[in-house]
C-alpha cells in the first residue's frame, strides 16, 4: 500500500509539474455586453439605449 501511494504522489507531482512548465492558457473571452446610450438619429428621431454586445 505504501508503495502505491508513493508512486501516485510522484505521478501527481509529475502532471503537476508539466502543467506549471506549459506556461499560460489563453481562453477566448466571453463577448461583452455593453450599454449604448440612447441618441437622437437623422430624422429627428429617438432611439432607447440597449444592450449591445462587443
């Protein structure tokens, strides 16, 4: 028993180490939502804010 909690405390510092030695993960953001403010377009007309996203 002991042996075999000796070899998956090695086999974890193994896979933790070649993840820390990969170097950064870069994930896609999430698209952001962002207000738009309400304005008058030509026309002379009034458009309501919304939400928008980026």
């Amino acid at each position: 028993m002991r042996r075999f909690l000796s070899a998956c405390l090695i086999a974890a510092a193994l896979i933790g180490g070649s993840c820390a030695l990969t170097g950064c993960v870069v994930v896609a953001p999430r698209p952001a939502r962002v207000w738009v403010p309400g304005y008058w377009s030509p026309g002379h007309v009034w458009v309501e804010g919304n939400w928008r996203y980026r």
